[in-house]
C-alpha cells in the first residue's frame, strides 16, 4: 500500500498521501451495503443488504481493486466528494475527518485492533445478506445503529 506517516489520522484530509487515504477505512464495510431512496422525501433507506464482492466474515470487498469492472456504479470515495456523500454513517472515518472530528475510540489506527469496528457495533460483519439471496431490496430496509461515540 506505501508508506504511512505517524498519526496520520489526526491531518486533514486533503494532506493525506494515497496509502494513508486508503488506510483511513475503519472497514465496518457499511458503505458496500444497498440503499433505497424515498422517491418522495429524497430520504436515503439503508438495508442490510450487501454488495456481492463484499466477504461478509471481514466487511472488506473481494476484489477491491477491479471492484468498478464488477460492479461499475460503485463509489469511489475521493476528498472531492467526501462531504456530498450524505449515506456515509456518522462513525465513517472519513465523515467525521471531513468535519474536522475525531476517530472513535474503536478505530484500528487508534486502538491498533481492527476487530474493535465489529465489537463497537459498526461493522456489518455477521449481520448482513448478500445481494444475491436478498430478493427485493424493500424487504430488507433496517436501521443501523450510530456507532460513532461506542467504546471498543
């Protein structure tokens, strides 16, 4: 991935250098899950339905760097868009480094365990289906708990 610097997390997002951008990820795998919107509120629905390259036992994509040739609407989360991406959970490390906050206290770059993510109630690790055996995406609309300020 390259080199990282110490405590990188804590700089502002724009000063990140590639590896540490991708490195940032908490990997709740939340933002590889589909969403519905409302047509008439514009409201974003979140599901426990989850992308078919997503490994449902790590929360990380299966083919991660020829993910778009798979699935070709898949978001490339950039600094230029980071804020307009409203459906980001509020614990997402990017949201909350955009708004000039904190990561939480269960983030692998803070407590060095990247298993604190599922264990705060973030990731979607044993909790979600894939998109393959879900049926209709309505069926499956849930609300996801805000694990932003949980303890690891």
């Amino acid at each position: 991935m390259g080199p990282v610097r110490e405590r990188f997390w804590e700089l502002p997002l724009g000063a990140l250098s590639t590896a540490e951008w991708e490195a940032l990820c908490d990997g709740c795998g939340r933002c590889c899950l589909h969403k519905l919107e409302d047509e008439d509120t514009g409201e974003i629905l979140e599901t426990n339905v989850a992308c078919a390259l997503l490994d449902r036992r790590t929360a990380r994509c299966g083919d991660y760097a020829n993910r778009r040739t798979h699935v070709p609407d898949c978001l490339r989360l950039t600094l230029r868009i980071v804020e307009d991406v409203t459906w980001l959970p509020a614990s997402c490390a990017y949201r909350l480094r955009a708004a000039g906050q904190p990561l939480p206290p269960w983030h692998h770059l803070v407590c060095g365990d990247r298993d604190a993510v599922r264990r705060a109630g973030a990731s979607v690790i044993g909790r979600v289906i894939s998109e393959s055996e879900a049926g209709p995406l309505e069926h499956h609309v849930c609300d996801w708990p805000d694990a932003a300020a949980t303890p690891a």
